[in-house]
C-alpha cells in the first residue's frame, strides 16, 4: 500500500486548510512565459506572487522558471513539491497562500545549454532578475566591469556563461540568430536606475562579441527600471513550523513577508509585459519619483528612527515608533523636513504612502532590528538624508529635525566604538577612530565626523546653520536624548 505524501505537492493541495488562499488555476495548463534569475525569498514573496494571482485573475501563459545561477539548495527543497510553496502575510491576522507561479527550476552550472535554451525558446517573453548589485558586473562608474573573471570567462566560453550578464547575452544571441523577437529584461533589484545600470552592462557585453549584434540589442532590447518593497524577513526553523501548523501539510521552503507591498514598472509603449497591474503593480512613466519618495520617506524615516531609538536603548521599529517623543519625531520630521523637498509623482499620494510606512513599522509581526538599519550608515545617509537637507537649506526650510538624526548617528557611533561593539560599515576603523578619541568639545567630534568627506559634501558642511545645528543637537543628545527629543 503506497504512503500518503504528508508534504506540500500537487498530490495534497486538496488537504491544505480551507483557510489557507490555496491555488484555483489549472498549473498544467500554464506555459512557461517567464524566466527568473535568482530564486532567493524576496522574489518568491514579490514578484511570484504578483504573477501567481495574475494567474488566478485570467488565463495566460506566464508561469516561472527559476534560475539558480550557483547552487542546488532551492530546486532541491522544492522538486518534491512540484514547485509549490507557501506564503506567509506578517500582519495583525496572519494569513497564508499557496504559490502555484513557479513551474520549472534550473540549476545553470549543471545544464547551461538548458537555460539558454529556455532563454531561446519563443514562449519565454520577459526576464526577471533578483541577483544583488554585484551580480551585474559593474565598475564604481556603471560600466560593465571586463576584469571580472566569470566577465572574462563568459567571453570566452559564451555557451556555458557562469554570470547573468553572460546568460542573458547568450540567449538573446539566440534569438538574434533566428530573427526572433527580443525577450524584456526587468530588474527587479533595490537599486537606483536598475533598468539602465542592467542594459549598460548586456548592451557593452553584446558589443564586445559582435558590432552588428550589439546593434541590435541597443536597438531592440527593452529594459524597464522599477522600484520594489516589501520587508521580507528570513525563513528558519520556526517559520516551517508555523507554516506546517497553518496549512495542515510540511512545506521545506515557505516564504514571508509584510503585507505592504510595492512593484513600479516603467511603462514603455508597445511593450508586452504580464498586466500585473491588474494585481496590484503600478505601471508608471516616473519610476524615479517613486524610488525617491521612497528614498526620501521609508529609509529616511528608517534611518532617523534607527540612530534616534538606538540611542534611546530600543532594538526594533516597532518598539521605537510606540514610544510617544520618538512617534512625534518622525512624523514632524517626514510632514516638515521631508515631503516639502520631494516632487508631486503622478498615481502618488504622499500624505497617504507616509501614513502607510508608519503603519507599517507598527507592525507587531515583523521584528525589524535598528542595529540592521544602521549598518553601512555611512553608505546610506548621503542618499536617505543629506539631499534632502541641502534641498530644505536651498529652499530656506528648517532642517532641525534630519541634522538631529545626523546628530544622534554621530552619537550612536562613538558609544558603540567606546563599548568595543562591531561597526558594520566600509569605513568602520575610521568611525571607530573619531568614536574613541576623547578630550574633544561638543563641537570638534561634530567636526571630526564632518570631515569624512566620503561622506559629507564640502558644501553642505560649509553651510553655517547646518553645522550650528548638529552642534547643538549633539550636545542635547548627550545631556538626555529623551529630553532632546521630546524639545526637538
């Protein structure tokens, strides 16, 4: 007599809790229509599950395969399942969905000419990719990087790549040599400009091969830039245990996420793209206006949370954003200091994506840790805070609020290089250098961070009532942060 499966696959949909979304569409009917590099949590609780409700609103030929470009570990947590996995929504009622999306899934170092050929094959339309800023292959000044040994080696060997440039270079050669239609290449990572970094280095790699296929990739190849969001904590142990308890049946790999969540897409005309807008993706011509609203509003209110509560002795967003002084301090700092700097973007209501991200850092399901936050500070504040102060200073504004933050971040820094803590930062030796120098005035540590010019511009710090007012802020900060906080 056969065992009963007692994990999640085709066979025990049917056990799933009828509370559970499981999937309604028919998965044997779905042809593939999408390959995706980068199989990792963030794509599976985004962008696959925009595309699996896609599938359950309408019919289409959009399923997903996944690419592994280095490892086995997903295709081999997921094959006895049939592809399917579980999502988590983090949220005041936490609720589960069967992923159906996901239909094949390749490991690319142990079949490369599978993968182009998938690349190759007339259905696959659009190509997704979640590898990190490192898997594009770039130089500091955003041209595709030739010194790289797997660049170097996909010239060479272009029929067995090892990088996701040199995959999606060799299958659209593919297409090329039999006059087919280009498929559309989307980034779906946090990054700036991600469409146009992503066709620098494709559009550079193809040149190099061949000067009339570089043509036509520069010509005919489109590579729409998007903006995407959604906290997506880690799966362990637990979180399987949980997800088995919810669904009645074990699943290896499930997924979660918060309920917000967010996908741009650049809209470029007579382009054929899956219509996740009708699910919820935003097809927007000022992608760049939303990536600095979120910019300017999440990580810059993350950020100023971060140092502010940290210094107060919190250890998460949620902890922080409940305390009275820290909740009104972010919300004058965003209504104040940061929405006045930022441009009306068109289907984006300011006012209301502000209130959302409060919402969303109240959250009690997600344990967002500030100390995660405040790494790579130095990386993050010229982005998340120093243009909108110069912005405010330009425009005559008041900018108290943000050099607050910039204050508390100074502070933060000396107390952790002082109780001999890790500094997660490029530049941590020389944080920790000006944080345990001692003899210094209020206003000479503000200098000495000051003058990290990585990091600040010479003209903002030559601004008087910028240093006046971190000077004053840092020395309130340390008399009492809470009382600092609470006179701003």
């Amino acid at each position: 007599m056969p065992t009963m499966k007692t994990s999640l696959c085709e066979e025990t949909l049917g056990r799933v809790n009828p509370s559970v979304k499981n999937v309604t569409y028919d998965r044997s009917e779905v042809a593939i229509g999408i390959v995706h590099f980068g199989p990792g949590a963030f794509h599976r609780a985004h962008q696959a599950v925009y595309t699996d409700d896609l599938l359950r609103l309408q019919a289409g030929d959009w399923g997903i395969c996944e690419v592994s470009i280095n490892s086995a570990t997903f295709r081999d947590a997921v094959q006895e399942q049939d592809n399917l996995y579980t999502l988590t929504v983090l949220d005041q009622q936490i609720s589960q969905q069967i992923v159906g999306a996901i239909k094949e899934v390749l490991v690319a170092p142990e079949d490369p000419a599978a993968v182009i050929a998938r690349l190759a094959d007339p259905q696959t339309r659009v190509v997704t990719l979640t590898v990190t800023e490192k898997g594009y292959c770039l130089t500091p000044d955003g041209d595709l990087d030739f010194t790289l040994p797997g660049i170097e080696y996909d010239l060479n060997n272009p029929k067995c790549p090892r990088t996701v440039i040199g995959y999606l270079v060799a299958g659209l050669r593919e297409r090329y040599k039999i006059d087919l239609e280009p498929f559309v290449v989307i980034s779906c990572d946090n990054l700036t400009d991600n469409g146009h970094r992503l066709a620098r280095a494709v559009r550079q790699f193809s040149a190099t091969i061949d000067s009339t296929f570089g043509e036509w990739v520069m010509g005919k190849v489109h590579f729409p830039c998007t903006m995407v969001d959604s906290i997506t904590p880690a799966t362990d142990q637990a979180v399987k245990e949980s997800v088995a308890e919810a669904i009645g049946v074990t699943d290896n790999w499930p997924v979660q996420r918060e309920q917000f969540t967010q996908w741009v897409i650049e809209d470029i005309p007579n382009v054929e793209l899956p219509p996740w807008n009708q699910v919820g993706a935003i097809f927007s011509s000022d992608v760049a206006g939303y990536e600095v609203s979120k910019l300017r509003i999440l990580n810059g209110m993350h950020s100023s949370l971060a140092f502010t509560g940290l210094l107060c002795g919190f250890k998460t967003v949620e902890e922080a954003i409940k305390v009275d002084y820290l909740r009104a301090y972010i919300i004058s700092l965003c209504n104040s200091e940061i929405i006045p700097t930022i441009k009306p973007v068109v289907g984006l209501d300011l006012e209301v994506y502000s209130a959302d991200i409060l919402q969303r850092f109240e959250n009690p399901a997600i344990r967002h840790f500030l100390s995660q936050i405040a790494c790579d500070s130095t990386q993050k504040i010229p982005f998340r805070i120093l243009g909108t102060i110069s912005d405010n200073l330009n425009a005559g504004r008041d900018c108290a609020g943000l050099c607050l933050a910039i204050a508390a971040w100074m502070h933060m820094i000396r107390n952790m290089a002082c109780n001999n803590r890790p500094i997660t930062d490029p530049l941590s030796e020389r944080l920790v250098e000006i944080g345990r120098t001692t003899g210094l005035t209020d206003s000479e540590f503000v200098d000495s961070f000051l003058a990290i010019e990585e990091m600040f511009p010479r003209k903002l710090v030559d601004e008087k009532l910028f240093m006046d007012n971190v000077v004053r802020h840092y020395a309130a900060l340390g008399e009492d942060p809470r009382v600092a906080l609470q006179q701003g």
